[in-house]
C-alpha cells in the first residue's frame, strides 16, 4: 500500500502535526507514505514529490508551517498555461495527473486542505482516484466539522493582540479598531471579540451600521468608559454597502486585507472626536505554534484519515462531531459553507454582556 | 430579582470570566447581585457576603483565580464543629444558610464548583433554594458537558511543559517522567501527552504494568531513540497494585500529588539503566491566565447559567453540547462520573501512532 | 514626607511595577504617597490626583498599561487654551502648577517619562520642584540607560510575530516586509530582525538604497531561499529620500505609522516579482504583560527612585548602567538621544551573518 | 580554516542559536565547519563529529536543546575506564584527543561551556589547541559576564511559574513554596522573587534562619495577607545547617534537587499552621524557546566567538560587558564564581519592598 498526502491552500497552525500522525500511523501499518509538494500540482510533472519516512516527520508537530509547502500553481482542472502570446489559457490537466498518480504507483491520497482543495479532491475522486480528506479552515467556515485545527490558534492570537490593545486603549481613553480573518464568516472576530471582552464586534452575518457602532462608543464615553475596542472581521461591510462607506466606495479596495478597518477607524474618529487607531492582525494569524487543542484535532485528523483510508471511505472527509471524529461525504460538507448563526448562544451572551454588533 | 454566586473547590483558570459573566449580564437584566466568599459557607453567618457591581468585575476575565476565594469551609450538611474537649463533629447546618439566605433577600445561586459543590447544590436545591450549577473542573471528569472551563488552559500548561522536557530529554538521552493531575481521570494525561508527542502516557482507566513501559523505552534505545518522556495521570496506579510497585507499597504515600512519579521513574532507571528523571506540574496546572477557549467557554457558562435563572431551571446546571450550551439536570451529570473510554479514538490514534499506555 | 509619582507619554510595559516599587518602598519608609493622573497636567485644578496606598498598588507589577493613565494633557509651560474664537494660545501655566502641588503638600515627584516628560521635569526642578526621574522609552533612545523597561517587552513582541510570519513566508515563497516602532532610533528593528533571523533589517541610522534590497532578496532567491522576511523601524527612510520612494511622495503620509512598509512592499513586488506582503505591529507592541527582565528593571527603576528622593538628588534619573542602577543628571541623559551605533558588534554580527541593511 | 564547535555540560536555551551563528558566520568566511557531539569526548575516537553546513542549522535559532547534544561522556584529563574486574580507573586521554582533532585537520575549536568545559578548554589550550570559549551558564555564575544566554529564559520561566501559583495561593490563602535552580548562585531565585512579587527569597549567599520566615509569613497572615509565596534557590540551606534542618538530617537527600523545599513547606506549615505546599520547577527551567534577550546574546556570542578565532584570541571566552561583547581570558573567568552581592541594589530593593531574606 502506498499512500500520498498533500495540502494546499493557505497556512494553518496544525498542518505539520496531521502530516506527522498520518505519516507515523501509515508506516506503523506497513505502507509506504509520500508527500506531494505545493498542493496537486506537485503530481503534474514537476518532481515535487518526496518520500516521507519517520524522520522526515519527527519533531515536527509542534512546528507552524507545513513541511510540504501550500503554494498552489493552480487547479488541476483549469490549469493555466502560458500561450506564446503572453496570454493565460486554462486546459484540464486531471488525466495527467492521475497518470502520474498511477505511474508513482499511489494507491490512495490523503488532501488537506480548505473548501477549494477539497472540491478538487472530489472531483479527483470521481475520476476514479482514492482520496480522503481533511478539511483546514482557519475561518472555521466548512460544514460537519464542530471546528479545524488552526482555528483555536487564530482566535488565542486575536484574543493576545486585543488584551495588549487593551491596556493601551485604556490607559489613553483611545478607540482601537482591530480587523481579524473571516471573509465571509466571522467566528475569528465573533470568539476572540468575547473572550477578549471587546466592546464591538463586526462580522460578515451580521449586517451593520456605522453610526450605531458610533453611538455605542459614545455612550460608553458618557458612562466613564473613555476607552473602546472595536473587532471587526475582514468581510464585515457596513448595511447597504458594499457600495460606500463613509463618502468613499469601497469595494475595490476593501477586498484586500486591512481595507475596512482603516475607514471605519476614521469614521469612529470623525462623529465621536475620540482619537481612534487601527490595526491588521493579517498573517499574524495564520502561523506560529499551535496552541494544545490544534495539535491533538490535528493529531486526531492524521490518525483518522489514514483509519479512513484503511477503510476505503473515498470522497470521505474527516470531522469532528465532539466528541468523535467521524467520516462524511466531502460533498455534504461543501454544500453549504458554515457560518455564525446570529441567534446561536454566543452572540446571544455577547449582546446580554453590552457588546453592540452595531445592528 | 436579587441572585448570588459562589465558587466552590479547587482553583480552575476562568472562574473570574463566569463571575464576569454571570454578573454583567444580570445586571443588565436589572437584578441585583451578590457574591458568597468561600464557597456555601459564606453564608452561614460569617460575613462573607459582598455586593458585585459591574465596577468589581471590570478587567478580570483574563485572571486566574477567582475574586471569590474558594477555599470551602466545610460541608453545610456535615459542617465541622470543634468541640470543648478539642474533638471536632459535624452537624447539619443546611436549615441555618437558606435562613441567611432568605434574609439577604436572594432569590436564587449561581452555585460554580465540581463534584462535590454541586451536590450540596442538589440538596439545598432540594430544600426549596433555587440554585443553578455552573460545574467547574479541570480533570474533565463531569458528565453531561463535553468539557469545562480550565481544563484547555491545563493542558496546555502540561503540553508546554512537555516540550520544555522534550530538547532537555533528547540533548541528554534521558528518560523524564511528569506527573499531571488527574486523579480518578486520566483526560489531562491523554489530551497532553498525545498533542505534546509523548512516548508512554499512564491513566487510571488503563492499568498498566511497568514492565512493559520499561520494554517500550527500551525498544526506543535499540532503534536509535535515546530519550523517552512519560506522561502519568496522578491517579495511574499500575496494575494489580494499588498496593506494591517496584517492591514498596504505595497506596499511602502515593495518594499525594507527586507520590507515583518518583517510584515510576526510579524503577525505570533501574530496570533499563537509562538516567531517568522525574517532575511533578501540581499546581502550576490550575494557575494563570486562561486560554482563549476556557475565556470563551466560562463566558458562555456565566451568560447561560443567568439565562437558566430567568427560566427558574432550579437544579439543573449549563453545559457544554457542542455547539450549544445547553441546562441539564445536576443529578443527571452526578450520576456517573466521566472517564476516558479506552476505545475513543484519542486512544486509538495514541497506540496507532506508536504511543505506549504500558498494558 | 509626602511624594507624588506621575507617567507621562506613550504606554510602556513596565510603568505599573514602577508605580508599586515606587510607592511600597516609600511607604514602607513612612511616606505618603500621591498619584497624579494624565502627566503634569494633573497638578493643574483639574481634580486627578488619588492616594497610593499599599492596596491601590496591589497586584499590578505585571499588568500593562499604567493605573495612572498617560494621556498628556499638555506641556504645562506651553499649555494650550481655547480661544471664544475657537483658535488655541499657548500660556505659561507653571507656577500654577508649582503653586498646586505646594498647596498639596508635596514634598517631591517621581516623574516617569520619556524625552518630552522629562524635559518638563527638568525645567520645574529649575523652578524649585523637587523632581527625581525615571527613564521610560520603549524605542530606547534615551542616553545614559543601557536600556529601559518595556523595550524588552517590545522586542519580545516583535521576534514572536517574526516567528509566526516565518513558517507562512517559507511555506508559501513570499516576502513580508513587517514596520516595528522606532522613529529615530532602530534598536527593536535590529534586536527583535537579528534574534528573529530576519534577512534584511533596515533602520534610521543606517540610509539605504531600495534596489540593494530588492538585490538580497533576488540572491536569497536564486539560491534557492524563496522567502525573506525584512523588518523595518517606522523611521528608516531610504537615502536620498525623505522625498521620493518609488515614485511617490512619501513624507507627509510616511510619518504615520505604517506608512512606509506598505510602499515597500510594492516597490519589492515589482522589483523581484515576488509574492510580497506587508504587516503594521504598531501598538502591539506597547501593551500586554512586561517581560521578566522588564518586571525586574521596573521594579528596581520604582525602588531606586525613592532612594535618590530620600538622597534629594533633584534634577536627577535613575539609569541603569550594568550591573548598577545609577542615577546621573537629567540635562545629561538628554543632551543627545541614544541611536544605533552602526560599528556595534550587533550590525557587525548581523552582517557576517549575511543580513543586509540595504546599504 | 577549519573550525570545529562541541557544547558540554547542561541544556541551556540558546545554545543552537550560537551554534548557528558561528556556523553561518564561520562559512561566510570560506572557513570549514565541523560539530563536535557530546562534549570534548566526540573527538576521542567515537566517531561524533558531523559538518555542519548551512543547511544543517538553518531554523533552530528559537528551538532550546542543541543539535550537537550535550551529555558529556567524561573528562578527557580523567577519562573513566571500565577494567574487566568491573572497577572504574580514570586516565589522561587528552593526547589522543589532540591527534584526534589534528587528523581531522581542526584549526581551532569553539567550546560552549559552563565551569568544567571551560576549565577543560582552558588545559587543552594550554597543551597547544587553539580554543576559543562561550560561556553556558543558566545560574548565572561565570565572572567576566554580565550574564549568559538561557539565564532569562530560566528567569522567565521561573516568574511565569510565581505567576500562575500566585493566583492558588490568593484563593487558597496558602503558602506555596517554589525551588528554582541555582545550587550554588541565587540568582535565578532573587530575579524571578523579586521580578513575580515573592513574599521570601532565600538564596545561598544569605544564611537563614527558618524561623524568621514562619514569623514572615505569620505577620504578613496577621496584616490580612492569608497567602505567601517562598522561592528558594536548590542550594540556599538555613544558617548554621548543611547539617539539620527542622529536626532532619539533609545534606545528603538535599543535595538532589527538590530535596530542600519540601522540608521548608512542612516546616513552615507545622510552626505557621497554614496550608503549604511545595513545587519544584526543575528542568522547566532549561527546556524550552529562548526568549528574545537570550537568543540575540547568543547569536552575538556565535558572530563574536568566530571573531576572536580570526583574531587568535586563544584561551579567551566571549563576554558581555554591556553594551558590548568583549573576549576575556577564560582563567580569568574561572578565577572566582560569581555570586549574588548581598549588598547589591537588586537586594536592597527587596528588602525596601519588604520581601524577607529569612536573615
């Protein structure tokens, strides 16, 4: 038996540690375990394709990063090519891929990796190869699984970065506005916002306005509390618009990391007179150590993909469902991606708590 | 509505964001709330009683310890009294803490504490005090929750403190046994041992013969691996014997914190020649800031538990059933209390990927 | 005897173990101890200064921030009032202040700051105050210290987000060019670039030249290196130019923070086609929980300060000058701020370690 | 040129930071660079000498351990020999050990020690090999140093423990005693005690006497502080007795660690009658990541030590005599151990604070 893994996508704490378990269990089986460089591509004729051994893997599980890279080229079926011209056509590579699969005598491959690798992954797997998954999503936005691993990282991270801010937001009767990940789901904000004791929060689920998130600090000011923190997801835009903000359009620019935060700084700093300043936690998120939860969810996906494979569950995806992890269809996971329910406990003990989601 | 809060037991790190919490929220639902010192005893005539404003909570939830105190004082049911000629019995005093608390005007308890708190929380329940449970333990060892506050925080305390051993260990191929709580319930030993990448890891729910851990840092030796780290649960006595290992008896000494790792690891050195060295985490493991999930997690607690106060839940305690918070009844959770299942794939994973549990 | 201890300017982990040392020891001596709020403009009738007792200050050394606020007011021999026209003048308002902290009774201020603080600080001693210094700047730029409190912290800081932004550099080929504090003076760049294992380092003492960098980054690259990370102090401008970088006018925009890796960023983009991105740490690096080493100076800063009260040693600072606490003039430590000295063995050390500083 | 680097003796967070700093900057240099493993004894014929090339220290500047191990097999001057009736005699293989390092065509050697590999080094200079020393000490006790790297590491580990058992012992209103290394040098006990607010620091430079630390902790009991934190340095015995402490012999179980503060707690808790308990940190204290301060000192001893290999500096170690790093001669060093000066401000600061010696 001889198994591949690979991880594509972006870096998430906790990726060393499932390729470490999956690799030792594999090998404690008696297979053979290769690991495929810089996500599928790596099985396009570009000898990116490394033995992956005992030692390959020891010590690693506390490492942030990935020892397999997670630069994608591109998507195997819509692979881009470089014409003469200058010009980028895309081609459907997948046979090749699967060729070369088949030539380095793969039987199974294990795909980590968020909601884009895995579509691809079953697509793989509907053309006939093996391929089990494990889902990694910082942002905490796949289905069937209660969390991923690199999640809990994020949110320790955010939650460091705002008890620093606090200190000195309080200290200078400031307004800080601090943007984290979550593009279109704002469990980074939502969790790090509430253990943080942040004073607003902004996420993607809950559309909001401006002038409450104003009035709300304002109101604080009153009260004595002439210190506020703002924690507003990547993806949150104001009510109504994806269109203005402030006088200025947005759209364009705010797409791009640490666009939002900014504006929304100036804003609170314009109708409240409180001197107010912004900060991009960005990749601050993604990498580093993973905190204890990370590398056991981690440890657990590694062992159970290979379990998975063991048991033939192609187009399958490790989950957690606590306290178990189980196996699903990748597609029943891709169907419909998560996001924060506004009515869910949290928000509701965030709002009995005073924090304004400025709607 | 006038409610009061008390914490009972051992320190667990998030005990100050429950308080926080439980506090804010209820405030802001326009009730008034007070703080019982010491656990139930506080209210039995000894000026334990102090009002909570949202000024007394401001700026704790990232603190250990709790702003209560909690050393107990003593059962009300079985509450020690000295006598003249200096022996000491026990009486009842339930009748005299729900007078005293009747007078101080509270309608209900938020009562936070483990196993034992809360079953003096279910009796007075069943004297008419409408009391909620908030259950608070760091083994993990409450049914009906998936987990509690404090127990994330000490396991990452024991996973640092691993990989603080760990280069110790292998720069001087050495054999480190660390003994962490866990006296009836081997979660902590598991959950850091595996994240921490541990070689052998001993819990009470698995016995184990030393021998055999002795043969599993042996084999390590012979195949290069010079150094091994050992992870004991407090309460892991080795099989057959609470009463003898390595030819002493145990059971007296050995039920203090930090007895069973010293004659572990003499014995290893002993029978495998290997310099080996032991440590006991105690305290450190229920100390300092909390994690961002057990801030989370207390904050939900506290929120939910105030929740279940305004729907009279009397004798029923909040728990964690991902991803909700739900209110189940207190006897329900007492009733068993929890072990690992040494079939849960935690322990699956563990053994798969080499890890020994000396059985 | 009755002394009052005042903070000035920006925040700094370590200012609260000062304030406790500061006033533990000088009332274990006896004395009473005053806090001013919000810098010297406390003592100017505006109602902001409390009693220090022992139990204000209990509890605090290691929390950030400081209980006294640091919000200046303003410079009290340049004191701003608002005009009925709405325009502001500048008045002399210092004898009002003398005249206020006679009529307070205090006998001497211990006045924590940086340049700006205790300039203020020199000129009232001159006026007949009784002021003793303590250094506070977390660039470290003030002369006649090895080091002050919180710069540690800060270069702690720094290197963790080193670390984290590294694994995702190295897993996905990219440059990241991360902006620390240090407007004049390039310590936590070189400190917190050199520790973290940066690849170019570029601070104010040291002029460079854009295209060098990009150079570096294209070598590390071709040989095989396909990440670097830079680190840049907020006030290293490239040579020629506080003009132009990049084509575009910088001076005006650069002098807030973050503006000067953002352009950075793209000019290397463009240079080396490399996937580059950039990161602010901004006001993290001000806040949270001090070091040990800067608990430690803090708290010898606090105790070292009431002797040389007790020593009248007026118009003086305490400094530390290893492995002594000292204290030396005032006018002495500011007549020329501290900066890297570009022959130190640290730029040395870094270079023969293949660090590039652009030059 | 060809240079090789051997550490002896214990594990200090730092040590691969200086290895990769001499390595990078050796190689930068066109010199060649070898590793010596397990002290001087890699170079008498047991084949534990590798290359080290970049490739082989790149990232290990922030992980503790050191890739060349550290167990000394012995002293070459008095090297253990098994004789066949199982007796052990020692002999002088330090000429084998000269040839060894000849053959392999070592030009000089970079020897990172405490005391004894020093003192070694030192003997093989004097026999004609061209040494070069960096000091390794966690407590702190080369002369000629500020301080070495792993010290503040140690130092931090140590307060972040004081940290976490301050918050039990509030709530508990319990005495918690602490033993930190230093068998000899009480620094890390007077650091970590002063800097994380211990009530008593007993050290081996102060003789003390147990029952004024019962009366400390007693008073401190009486004035409404029901908590105390003890941190004792492993070395730090009561006055008058190596000999008998609270009715025990000690010295020989006291002389392994841990062997002191559980004696003191139950003193403590027979005389005081308050709840004590005691922790011993161990090996925590030499595990782990360097903090920032300890991996930027060890990166300039690394660039600093292949300096003076350039400049012949034979028989010198690196120091820091802040702000710079100097060479010194290592007898120099040796000629005296340093030790905490009872006199010394950060002592003096202590005890204004109120912290008791015991004396």
């Amino acid at each position: 038996m001889r198994i591949a893994i690979s991880t594509g996508g972006g870096d998430a704490p906790g990726l060393n540690a499932v390729i470490r378990a999956a690799v030792l269990t594999a090998i404690n089986r008696g297979w053979d375990v290769l690991g495929i460089k810089r996500g599928f591509a790596g099985l396009m004729g570009e000898d990116e394709v490394i033995p992956l051994t005992k030692d390959a893997v020891r010590g690693i599980a506390h490492l942030g990063g990935t020892i397999l890279r997670t630069t994608n080229r591109g998507n195997p079926f819509h692979y881009p090519r470089l014409q003469p011209d200058g010009s980028i056509v895309e081609e459907d590579r997948s046979d090749e891929l699967l060729a070369n699969a088949r030539q380095l005598g793969i039987d199974a491959v294990i795909s980590i990796g968020g909601d884009g690798s895995l579509t691809i992954a079953k697509l793989l797997c509907d053309k006939g190869m093996n391929v089990v998954g494990v889902p990694k999503t910082i942002d905490n936005d796949v289905s069937g699984t209660i969390t991923s691993f690199g999640f809990d990282t994020a949110v320790n991270t955010a939650i460091e970065a705002i008890d620093k801010l606090h200190t000195t937001a309080e200290s200078h009767d400031r307004v800080i506005v601090m943007e984290v990940m979550g593009r279109d789901a704002g469990f980074i904000a939502l969790y790090s916002g509430l253990a943080g004791t942040a004073d607003v929060i902004l996420i993607p689920e809950i559309p909001y306005d401006i002038a409450k998130v104003c009035e709300k600090i304002a109101a604080r000011d009153r009260a004595g509390r002439h210190f506020s923190i703002v924690v507003v997801a990547e993806g949150a835009f104001p009510k109504g618009g994806t269109v203005t903000l402030i006088g200025e359009s947005l759209p364009g620019q705010a797409r791009r990391v640490g666009g939002l935060c900014e504006p929304i700084a100036r804003e609170i700093q314009r109708v409240t007179g409180k001197e107010t300043r912004s900060l991009v936690l960005g990749h601050l998120q993604r990498g580093g150590m993973p905190t204890g939860y990370d590398r056991l969810l981690a440890t657990r996906f590694g062992g159970a993909a290979v379990r998975a494979v063991a048991e033939q569950k192609w187009g399958h995806m490790v989950a957690l469902q606590s306290p178990h992890i189980v196996t699903i269809p990748i597609e029943e996971a891709l169907k419909q991606p998560k996001r924060v329910d506004p009515n869910h406990d949290i928000v509701r003990t965030a709002r009995e708590l005073g924090v304004s989601f400025g709607d």
